[in-house]
C-alpha cells in the first residue's frame, strides 16, 4: 500500500507515539481496567492528566506562573465571543487579516465599539499589514497569528499600549512565542497540540480585574475556569490526554525550537519547489508565507494541467492540499508532526510534474 502524506490543514497530522499510546489507554487507561475514554474526569488517573498536559504547556512556552492554562471546548471559534465577553467594556482593536479574523471580529461587535486597525482584505488576505497604530483607550488589541486559508503568518507581533489576545490556532507550539507578552493566547488543538475537541487558553490573572460587568454565564467565565482547573464541567477527556501524548513528543524532538526548525526546513524546501516550477506560482506576500500553511496555485497558462496534477498527487499517496474552497488552489499544511519525507514526496511529484 502506498505510504499516504498528510497535509490536510485540520484535524491534522499527529505524532506516531500519540496514537499508539492513546490506542492503548483507550483499551486499559493507566491500569484501571477501563478504557479512558469511560473513565471519571473525576479520578485521580485523569487529574493527573490534566496536571501533567498543563505543565507540558508551561514548559514548552515557558508560561509566567501569574497565567492560567485552561482546557475548554467549544473550539477557538467559542473564543470569538468568549473574549469581548469577558474583557470587552468600551472598545477593542482587532486586524482584519483572513477568514478567522473576519470571525472574531465579528463577534466582537455583538459586545462593544471594534475599530479595525489594520486590514489585508484589500488584497484578499494575501499580506499581513504592519505599519498601523494602537490605540491606547482601547480594552484589548487582537490578532490572528497565522491565516491557514490565505497562507500567511505574522512573523513579529508589534508594541501595544494595551493587552495583546491573540489567536494562535494554526501555530501555536511550532515555534516560540513569549508569553509574557500576551495578555491571552488561544488555539484549537487540532493543528499542532493534538485532535479537534479541546481548545486551549493561556490567560493572564492580572486581567480578570479588568473584566466587563456584564452577567458572566458560568461557562464564559474564565476566572471560574481556572479556579476549577478547567473542571468546571467534563472536559474533553480523550482529546486532552491525546495532546498531553503530542506534547510529550514535541519535548522529546527539542521542544518549540526544535520545531521551528523542522518546519523552516519543510517551508524552504516546498516553497524553493514551488518558486522554481514555471507551473506553479503564489499569491502571497513573499515576506510573510506562512511556514505552516502554504498556498499555492497552477501560473496562468497551466491551469489545463490540474487534472493531470491531481491524478499524479494522488498516485503518490499525497493528501489533503486541495485548497480551501474559498481561494481554490493548493494548499499543504505542515504542522509539526509532519515529516520532511513527506514535503520530499510533494516536492518530487512536482518536479517531476514539470
């Protein structure tokens, strides 16, 4: 059978010893006898789960002890809302830089005055902007740090008079990122920490004096969140554990650095191909690809090779880069886990497609 190559841009690929570690626990979870996926959120086997996932965080990005780590659901699209409506009083700033962007920002607006700072939506989300200015009577100033639809990422988050939340789904983990200088990140597991199903939320408590008077559901509060140890309510059990197996691999190949330099390696390497391969050509920003999503598309006059294309993608056992269906195109994603054997694999087609 032909070895399959797995770009798709989510759920995405895992880690080898995260599945087979799960596929154990699954039948016999910490030798209790029960499988984890009908064990008590309550026993002391999956709390020491939880500690353990949460500290893999705090290692790998080398969290401030005045943060939270919670473990939620509800994906990062419940963060849309979730953030202003914890922390939006007045007024917040956001970019509009892609879909998820878009997203977020527009559930802001159910909450508050949202000023749109910068935008790349003039250009269809192929840049990220930066010169813009934030204004400092804002609550909060928010941002998208990779575009997984549009192929582009932020390569350097700029000064702010106010706390910076950002949204960190795509990239989160495959590379470091000082946290202190976040007042809230978060990330929908299933690119780079483990499977769809839990979301992640790295908090500073400095800001939940600073949260609106507005009714707080018990489920939107993330001051409650983290006074329960994100168990408030059954957390995302067999997600949550699967992440911590992930995570451990991510500490074991070096950690967050080790990680930016396999995927800069996988990056170069796909997009050298790309660059050289008279059929093929992108749209974006050359200062901002995107080292986790990169988008591509057939040049002008080689739009008659796609179904000879796709047929040798797949001979190859390449899946997932079909683009998204709003840009059309190619897109591979490759999040951590993804080997480089796989990009060689990509790259090979394409060459030998040209």
């Amino acid at each position: 059978m032909t070895k399959v190559h797995n770009f798709s841009a989510g759920p995405s690929i895992l880690a080898p010893s995260a599945f087979e570690k799960s596929i154990e626990d699954i039948r016999n979870f910490a030798g209790t006898g029960l499988s984890i996926l009908e064990i008590s959120h309550r026993s002391k086997q999956f709390e020491a789960v939880m500690d353990e996932t949460r500290q893999l965080v705090a290692d790998l990005l080398n969290v401030p002890s005045n943060y939270d780590i919670l473990f939620l659901g509800g994906g990062a699209s419940t963060q849309f809302y979730m953030v202003p409506h914890n922390f939006l009083r007045t007024a917040a700033a956001y970019t509009k830089t892609g879909v998820w962007a878009s997203g977020a920002l527009k559930e802001a607006k159910l909450y508050g005055d949202v000023k749109v700072v910068a935008s790349s939506e003039d250009a269809n989300f192929s840049y990220i902007p930066k010169d813009y200015t934030i204004p400092a009577d804002v609550d909060y100033f928010h941002c998208t740090s990779n575009n997984t639809i549009y192929g582009t990422q932020m390569k350097s988050y700029p000064e702010s008079p106010v706390p910076v939340f950002c949204d960190m789904s795509s990239d989160i983990f495959s590379k470091p990122v000082d946290v202190s200088k976040f007042g809230l990140i978060y990330a929908g597991a299933q690119k780079n920490m483990g499977p769809a199903g839990v979301t992640l939320v790295i908090v500073n408590k400095d800001l939940y004096s600073r949260r609106s008077d507005r009714p707080m559901p018990s489920m939107l509060d993330y001051k409650l969140h983290g006074e329960k140890g994100s168990m408030h309510n059954t957390p995302p059990v067999f997600p949550i554990l699967v992440s911590k197996y992930n995570l451990e691999w991510v500490k074991e190949q070096g950690g967050v650095k080790g990680m930016a330099a396999r995927n800069a390696a996988k990056s170069s390497l796909l997009y050298s191909a790309i660059d050289s391969n008279p059929h093929f050509t992108t749209k974006v920003a050359v200062e901002d690809r995107s080292d986790m999503n990169v988008c591509w598309v057939l040049a002008p006059g080689s739009e008659h090779l796609e179904e000879k294309f796709n047929t040798a993608c797949k001979e190859a056992g390449i899946s997932g880069i079909k683009g998204h269906r709003s840009t059309g195109g190619y897109r591979a994603s490759l999040y951590n886990a993804l080997p480089i054997e796989s990009v060689q694999a990509l790259v090979h087609v394409m060459e030998t497609f040209a």
